[in-house]
C-alpha cells in the first residue's frame, strides 16, 4: 500500500526573519559570554563585531530571550 506524508512545506509554520535570526544570534552570544564570565555590555559586543546601531536596535529583544533561555524550570 502507498500511503503519502505531508512534506514540511504543507505545514503553517513561517520562517524566522532576518531580524530574528539576528536577535537569536546576539542572544546566543550574550549566554556564552555570560556563562564565561565576561561582562554583557554594549562596548563587549561592540568587540564581537556588533555595530552600535544593531546593538540599539536589537539588545532588548536579544536580552529577554538570553534571560528566558538561560533560565531552566525543574518540576
């Protein structure tokens, strides 16, 4: 018997945009920092590459994922 699967494009689900993209990345940079022991602040991303534009724009978004990433819940 043949039985047909729905392929991942038939799903609803949209892709991330460009500035998600980004905002995870910054977030992902700011755990690993973080977790290192450096200092999360504008002048240390702006050492990673991170412009002072996209720094403005995205840091409060990319804060509050690291937050909410970082935090594990044990039940």
């Amino acid at each position: 018997m043949i039985r047909f699967q729905a392929s991942p494009a038939d799903t609803a689900t949209p892709l991330p945009t460009c500035r998600t993209a980004l905002i995870d990345r910054m977030a992902d940079e700011m755990r690993e920092m973080a977790f290192a022991g450096q200092a999360v602040s504008p002048e240390t991303l702006a050492e990673r590459g991170w412009s002072p534009a996209s720094i403005k724009r995205l840091a409060p978004d990319a804060v509050a994922r690291a937050r909410r990433q970082s935090v594990r819940r044990l039940s």
